[in-house]
C-alpha cells in the first residue's frame, strides 16, 4: 500500500468516520440487527432518519445526515488547523467555546455536550472537565478521536500521549473510555506509515494498548473473529458477547464499540464502503462502529473503495444542516488535518536543524 500518499490516507480516514457515522445513525435506535433487517432489509445505502424519543418527535434529518461523534471531530478539526499541529485539551476546549452550534446540544448532539461547553465557558481547565463525567466507560472519544491520531501520523507514541491528553475533556485520564481510545487513535497513526499493513496495524495496537484492561478482551475476538468473512456472521457472534442493559448509553461502551469496529477492519481488510456496510448492519451502536471501522481502514487506504456518489450525498446533507458546527465537504476538513500536518512537520525540521547545529 506505499502508492496511497499521507493525504490521501487522511481524506480516507476522515471520509470512513463521517461515511460511516451517516450511515448507522438512522438504525442506532433500533438496537438489534434483526430490528435493522425488519425495517431496511440489508442496509447498503444512505437513509432519512428522524430520532424516536420523546422531545425529538419533530426532528428528521435528511439521508446522509451524520451525529455527535463527527460533530466532536469537527470541533477538534477546528482546533487542530488553528494550532497548526498538536492539541491540548485546552486547545480543543477552546473551540467549544468558539466553534459549538448552539443547536447542536439535544439534537445532532447529546445534551451533555451542551454542559460541557458550560464548564468549558465557565474556565475550568480543559483536562478537569472529564472529571464530572458520569460515564467513565462511554465511548463519547473513541468513536471519535481520529483526528488525534491523523495529526500524530506515524507516530504511536505521540499519538497515545495526546489521546490521553485530550480525552481528558470527557473522561479522567485513567478512565476505561481513554484506555479503549488509545486503541483507535494508535491504529490510524499506525496505518498512516508508509508500508502499513492490516497485520502492522494491529501489532501496533498490542503493542502500545492497555495490558489489562484493552488487550485480553480485544485478542479474545480478534481470535474468534479471524476467520469470519460475513457481517451476518460477525454479528451472531457477538449476540454471545454483547447484552449489556440496564446503565445509561448501555450499548455505547468503548470496549463493545472499539473492539467492533477493530475486528470489522480485520475481517474487510481495510475496505472503507465494507467497513460502513458492515458497522452499519451490526446492531446496537451502529454508528460508533462503523466510524471506528471505516476511520481505521481509510487511515490504511485511502479513499479508493469508496464511492463518489457517497460523498455527494453527505456533503448535501452537511449543507443543509442547520445543527452542524461548520457545512463543509469531507474533505475539506481530512485537509485541514493534512496542512496542519505540514506545518507541524517543517516546524520540527527547522527546530532539528538549528539543534543540529548547536
């Protein structure tokens, strides 16, 4: 895969997260897969969704229509371009504070989303905000971290740093969230190298990912999982696995979700429209696993499985978004983590030099 260049592998990353978001959205309420199979059948394109909980009966979003999670990535896009590189959870408060719609709270996005920018408004420091996080094990920045590990492309170490840093504006440092989100963003820095594999990939993941906690029940399914080539097939096994009940946001945990969306990007191969299908059709948090399958295959391949038409009708659906924090193309903000790269790029050649010499 060394013809795929860096910024096609960040378009591809960006698009598999967004794609895959607008495409699962629509069935996350119906929870079950057999529920999705009732309603649409097989799932394979775009549809128009309303949400189906009291307060929310007059909301309906148009087919390609994404949610939370890739509103949080826009806001750290956002900040990324305006850094110029590396984020901190101050950086990334910050444009909450400035780039936040208003709206998004309680429609496209949580209501704790709103709170979160009340205490981020309010001066508290961006990495105490997660301590008054009710959901230590929610998947709220794993699903969505990728532009953390695109800016970090590469380079595993640093990306891990910084997941930990900047997740703190939703959970506490040690949090299980944090330690499942070190998994998503340490694979898409890992497939961002030039020579990345499905199998380097996911070494890196064993390599750099929580001991106790991530890599038993991640290995466990990662081996059950390796010979399964259907998502009809994927998702009966997990019915074994996966039934959590009974806590808020119970079928949006960070290790159901990552470990989902990881062993989806094993059994496609890194195919971004197979990884959308896939999440989309698996039940439960649909569209959290499809964004952390797709976002890690287009970190490895690009944008080349993926069709034209389909950024077509999620740019449209991004324009006519009265929600969103910006309505621009996919693309345009996998780019912005692109030029932000280069920049923080020349910064550490010229700080190298001048070092070299001293």
């Amino acid at each position: 895969m060394d013809n795929i260049s860096l910024q096609d592998k960040m378009r591809g990353s960006i698009a598999g997260c967004f794609l895959g978001s607008a495409m699962g959205a629509p069935v996350e309420h119906l929870n079950t897969y057999q529920k999705i199979e009732e309603k649409y059948g097989f799932l394979t394109e775009f549809v128009p969704y309303g949400i189906p909980f009291p307060g929310y009966e007059n909301l309906f979003f148009v087919a390609g229509t994404t949610e939370d999670g890739v509103e949080r990535q826009k806001l750290m896009i956002a900040a990324i371009a305006k850094k110029g590189g590396r984020v901190t959870a101050d950086d990334v408060k910050q444009s909450w504070v400035e780039n936040m719609n208003p709206l998004a709270p309680g429609t496209i996005s949580l209501d704790f989303e709103g709170q979160l920018k009340m205490m981020a408004e309010s001066g508290l420091p961006g990495a105490d905000i997660g301590k008054y996080c009710d959901y230590a094990g929610l998947n709220s920045f794993a699903r969505a971290c990728h532009p953390i590990g695109l800016i970090n492309a590469g380079n595993v170490e640093t990306a891990k740093q910084d997941i930990l840093e900047v997740g703190q504006l939703y959970q506490t440092s040690n949090s299980r969230g944090l330690k499942w989100a070190c998994v998503t963003g340490v694979a898409i820095a890992a497939a961002t190298k030039p020579g990345a594999t499905m199998d380097s990939v996911l070494g890196a993941i064993y390599d750099n990912c929580d001991p106790d906690i991530v890599l038993p029940e991640l290995d466990l399914h990662l081996k059950g999982t390796r010979n399964i080539t259907d998502i009809r097939d994927l998702r009966v096994y997990y019915d074994d696995f996966y039934d959590l009940k009974g806590v808020t946001f119970c079928c949006a945990q960070a290790n159901e979700v990552v470990t989902k969306g990881v062993t989806i990007f094993q059994m496609v191969k890194g195919n971004v429209k197979d990884a959308c299908i896939a999440g989309a059709n698996l039940g439960r948090d649909t569209d959290c696993c499809a964004a952390v399958a797709a976002g890690i295959s287009g970190a490895l391949t690009g944008t080349g499985d993926i069709p034209k038409e389909w950024f077509e009708v999620v740019d449209y659906a991004c324009s006519v978004n009265k929600f969103t924090a910006s309505r621009r193309k996919v693309i345009d903000y996998a780019d912005d983590i692109y030029y932000a790269f280069q920049k923080r790029i020349k910064k550490e050649k010229e700080y190298l030099m001048l070092m070299k010499n001293a």
